[in-house]
C-alpha cells in the first residue's frame, strides 16, 4: 500500500492507491478522530458517529460562509451547503443536493443542518425583530413531518418512513422567499403493522403526552392501550424524548400560524385511526362477519365524525356489481372485514400526512416572484429484511433509480469529458444498473409493468403473477432465487443486496 494512505485523507481523490481496502481505512482513521465528513471529489461522505460533536455550532456556519478564496476547511455539511448557496448566486441557476445513503446514516439529521446553513446565511436582516421570516418558517416543517412521516425502526430511531424533496426559493437578492415541499412514497403498511421492535409513527406516542384533560375526549389512555402501538412489542424508547419532541410539534404549528382546531383534529384523526385498530371481528356460523367491541367503533366513530352504524357497515359488507348495473351487498368474511380496517386505516392517515404536507406549503408559499431555488432531497434509507413487502420494493427502486443518476452524473458524463480531452479511459469501469432497472421497470416485460397487468387480468392471481416473473426473468442475473421453502416471494439483486 502507498505511504500515502497511512494518514487520513480529507479528500480521498487525493490518495495513493485508490481502491476499496483503502477508502475504508480512510474513512475509519477519520471517524476515530471526530471527523465525520470526508470529500470524494464533489461528493461528500457522511459517517454517523451517533454521538454529538461540536462541530454545527452558529460559530462554524460562519466560519464556513465567510471563508475566503483558496482557504482550506475540513470537509463539512456546511461547506457542501455554502457550495450550493454560492454557485447559485454566482452562476444564476438552480441548485440540488441529493441526500443518501443506507437507512441510520443519518440522512435526516444532514438534511436539517444542510436547511439550517442555507436558511441562515439567505435569511432576510430587513425583516423586523420579533417578526418571523420565511427562512424560520421553512424550518418549523420538519419536527411536524417527523412526527408524522418518522418512526423507530430495528436500526434507527428516528427513521424517515417517506421520501421528501424540499425547494428554497429566493428573490434576486438571494433572500429566501419560501418554499415547498414534496413527498414520496409515505410507508403505509407501518400504520397497521410495525416490525418487531419497531414503533409506529412518532405521533402516535406524542399524543400521548397531552394534558389529561386534552387526551380525555381522544379516549387515549397510554400507547399500551392500542394495537397499532404494541404491535411491534416497543412503545418506550431509550433516548428518544416523545414529550420534547410533541412540545416542538406543537410549538412548530404556532409559528407558522395554524390555529389550534386545525391541530385538534389532526389529534381527533389520528386517535381514531388507533381505535378503528382495536376493533374485533365476530363470525357466524357461515362465516360473515360483525363488529366485536362496540366501544372500539363508537370511538372511532366519534373522533372520525363518522356515523358509528354506517362505520361498522362498511366494515363487514361490501358492495359487488353483478351483471349489468346491479349493485349487490355481500357480508365480509373475518379476513376481508380486516383487510377493510386495515385499508380504512391506511389510507385515513395517508390522506392526513397529505394534508399536513399542504398545510406546511401553504404557510409558506411565496408571494413575490422567484428568481431561483434550491432543491435538498432527502430519499429513504435502503435497507433489506428477511420479509420485504411491496412498499420496499417501490423503496428501493427509487435508491436504484438514484444511483442511476448518480453514475450518469459521476461516471458518465466525467467519461465523456476524458474522451473529449484525448485521454486513455479504456481500463475504467463501474457498475452500470441500468440492466437492473430495464428489468424492473421496462416494459412490456418489467416487474412493474407486468404487475399492472396482472391487476386488471381476469381471475389474476399472486401465483399466476409470480409464475409469469419467473418465466420472464429466470435467467436475468439480477433475478435471486427465493428462500427455500417460500411459494409466493421473488428476489431482486440490486446493487444494495436482495429485495
């Protein structure tokens, strides 16, 4: 090995030897000394050191804006944020910063120091003291999503459970003006169903530290009291400061002006969601289905202004078109009657979590014309369980897709320029996933695509689809064979591991 690389490296392009061995022995000498940011050319390199460091103090966002031409600072945050603030400025374009990476890596965290920098040295100084500037008002979005779109997982405490895409529009003095902020894929099945030892949404144990006279009218005991708590076996913990955090929620709505029964019935909401989840099904002797515990379905009924009678119809019935145009009601057996809770549950907090998005927009919508914007994205963690539902596999596509991106604009594009330039770039190679991706989204015959398929074939079923999968891609490399003694799964190869 070069004796170059015995001595951590800020900027790894700088080293002797660069493979992989080497690059990780960087980066470790470096996470042992507290330096947590490293530079890979324009790319930075992010460590979680999951503890604090003194480094995001508001001397270091100076020290970082106000640095002069040919100073050298240790990698940062704060730099890759002044980077982009600057090139804005100067070239009159629009900027993005793409935060990613596996799931605990601290993606959320860098995401807030990254919006903090930026709101901090574009803030507008002419706006009176004690008035709130729109800079200030873009930051109150993130303890409400967090709340909403955050939870405990086996590898993260305060995992994102949705993507989000956030632009900053300035005027042409560069001053913020407002902003926007736009959501992906929201992980519903985590309503219904957490991991073990994992936690549901954070709301959903914040509320529980209400005044005992604001949870009284939710009928919210403790989170011990519902499934859509417990089911994970994990409602307390460690470290985590649910009544912090729901104080910020709260103080968050203040500041952008949100009045207090607008937040009262997202409290109303989501209390409902966790009693339709305590709601038992009884059969009959030919299997149809009816409510078990009245006082489940009155709750949700009330909190939910939701006709109690109509509630438990939509339940253990569904309506069925026969023939012509003939409406008939069929009663719902124990699994379909769960499977409409389950659906109604979903689908209730999804459209909430949509609306707390538009909310947070319309506090801070722009009023003046927009001269340009910067963009932070803020994509899912890739991660791999023994079990991946669909809603992971939609995850990780989207990480695929991203690191398509990444190597049209890292690797192919900086090809090019060698080429143009005449230089010899015939022994460089990297991992092109496009194969990957045509295979899952190409059509006619990407997974995706013959999923749609198969939903609007007649009498299709999940083996039918599974057997058309596997006839299709049998031989294609990224195609992973399922675990033993499993009917109905398929794995993708990706080049995060197998999904």
């Amino acid at each position: 090995m070069d004796e170059s690389n015995l001595n951590p490296e800020p900027d790894m392009t700088k080293l002797g030897d660069l493979h992989e061995a080497a690059l990780l022995h960087n980066l470790r000498l470096r996470f042992m000394n507290d330096d947590i940011f490293t530079y890979i050319g324009p790319i930075l390199v992010a460590s979680n050191p999951y503890k604090r460091i003194p480094i995001f103090t508001p001397e270091y966002v100076q020290m970082y804006f106000t640095k002069g031409a040919g100073v050298v600072l240790e990698p940062h945050v704060y730099e890759l944020a002044n980077n982009t603030y600057v090139n804005m400025m100067r070239d009159g374009e629009d900027q993005s910063v793409v935060i990613s990476g596996e799931s605990g890596a601290g993606k959320t965290e860098e995401t807030k120091l990254c919006l903090q920098f930026i709101a901090e040295v574009a803030k507008d100084t002419s706006i009176p003291e004690g008035k709130r500037g729109p800079e200030q008002l873009l930051l109150m979005s993130s303890p409400i999503l967090e709340a909403l779109g955050n939870a405990k997982t086996v590898r993260n405490n305060n995992s994102s459970r949705f993507g989000k895409y956030m632009q900053i529009s300035f005027n042409k003095k560069g001053k913020i003006i407002g902003g926007n902020t736009i959501k992906y894929l929201l992980e519903k099945s985590r309503v219904i169903q957490p991991g073990t030892g994992e936690r549901n949404y954070h709301i959903f144990y914040q509320i529980n530290h209400l005044t005992a006279e604001e949870k009284k009218p939710l009928k919210y005991g403790s989170p011990d009291d519902f499934k859509y708590c417990n089911a994970g076996g994990c409602t307390d913990v460690p470290g985590l400061n649910d009544d912090a955090e729901f104080k910020d929620f709260r103080e968050a709505w203040q500041i952008l002006g949100v009045d207090d029964a607008e937040v009262q019935s997202i409290y109303n909401i989501i209390a409902g969601i966790l009693h339709i989840g305590n709601i038992d099904f009884d059969a009959d002797d030919e299997g149809n289905s009816s409510v078990a515990n009245d006082e489940a379905l009155e709750n949700a009924g009330e909190l939910l202004k939701a006709d109690a009678e109509l509630l438990e119809t939509t339940l253990t019935f569904r309506n069925m078109q026969s023939g012509g145009r003939s409406i008939v009601v069929i009663p719902n057996t124990l699994i379909t009657a769960k499977e409409t809770q389950e659906g109604l549950a979903k689908a209730a907090y999804s459209r909430t979590f949509d609306w707390v998005v538009e909310r947070c927009n319309k506090s801070v919508e722009c009023t003046e014309p927009i001269a340009n914007s910067t963009g932070v994205l803020d994509i899912f963690g890739f991660e791999i369980f023994e079990s991946n539902s669909f809603e992971q596999l939609c995850i990780n596509l989207a990480n695929e897709q991203l690191q398509a991106h990444f190597n049209d604009h890292i690797f192919k594009l900086e090809l090019k320029v060698y080429e143009a330039e005449g230089l010899n770039c015939d022994g460089i190679t990297f991992a092109d996933n496009q194969p990957c991706l045509d295979m899952l989204i190409k059509k006619p015959a990407g997974v995706f695509p013959m999923i749609d398929e198969e939903c609007v074939v007649p009498k299709g079923t999940d083996n039918t689809l599974l057997q058309k999968l596997q006839d299709t891609h049998r031989k294609n490399p990224f195609w992973g064979k399922p675990p033993k003694g499993t009917k109905t799964t398929f794995v993708v190869n990706h080049y995060a591991g197998g999904v």
